[in-house]
C-alpha cells in the first residue's frame, strides 16, 4: 500500500513533463537559429571576417568556414542560455525563495498524509 502511494506521488510529480520538455527542446531550437542569423549577421555586415579568425586567433586554415560559423553560432547560444538563466534567478518567486525558510506549502508532499486524520 505504501509503495504505491509512493508511486501514485511520483506520478503526481511528472504531470505535465513532456509538455514541458517539447517547450524546452523547441526553445533551445530557436535559440540556435536566431544565434545562426547573429552570426551569419556578423559575418554579412563585415563586423567579423574569416581573416580576423584565422590570423589573429590563430585558427587553423583548414577548418571550413561552416564549421567556424557553426562555433560561433554556438557560442553565441550559450550566452544566451546564460542570460536567460540569470534572468530566471533574478526575477522567479520561485528561485527567490530561501531553503530552510518554513512555509504552509511545500514542493515535496508527504504520500502518507492522506491517510492520516489528525481530528
């Protein structure tokens, strides 16, 4: 009966999950493509050359100009990724909150406190 309280909580838990994944993975997928405009963007207006990379960051000449705006590209969705994850820190309820703060709701119920009557 127990383990399957602890399974019906759990279940409880991953309700809405692949939603959420699929959010998540077509995020990530338009963060990359709007970090490759930025980056075929850069190269286009001239603000970036392949001449800069090659000589003066010492990349060698036989990597492919793809493969240099794909890294780039890359890096550039990094950023991104980091500065939405500090700007989920500064402004969620939820990553404001304190641990050890005591408060009437917690993100972790107890299974068994349905069968107990406290009145």
């Amino acid at each position: 009966m127990r383990i399957e309280m602890k399974h019906e909580a759990e279940m409880e838990k991953r309700k809405g999950l692949t939603g959420r994944t699929i959010l998540a993975v077509l995020w990530l997928i338009a963060s990359y493509a709007v970090s490759y405009l930025i980056t075929s963007w850069l190269f286009g207006s001239g603000y970036l050359t392949l001449d800069y990379l090659y000589q003066n960051l010492g990349i060698p000449g036989n990597i492919s100009e793809g493969a240099i705006t794909l890294a780039i590209a890359f890096v550039i969705f990094l950023a991104i990724q980091f500065v939405v994850l500090i700007a989920y820190a500064v402004t969620s309820p939820g990553a404001k909150r304190r641990p050890g703060v005591p408060r009437l709701d917690s993100d972790d119920p107890d299974p068994y406190a349905k069968t107990i009557d406290y009145h």
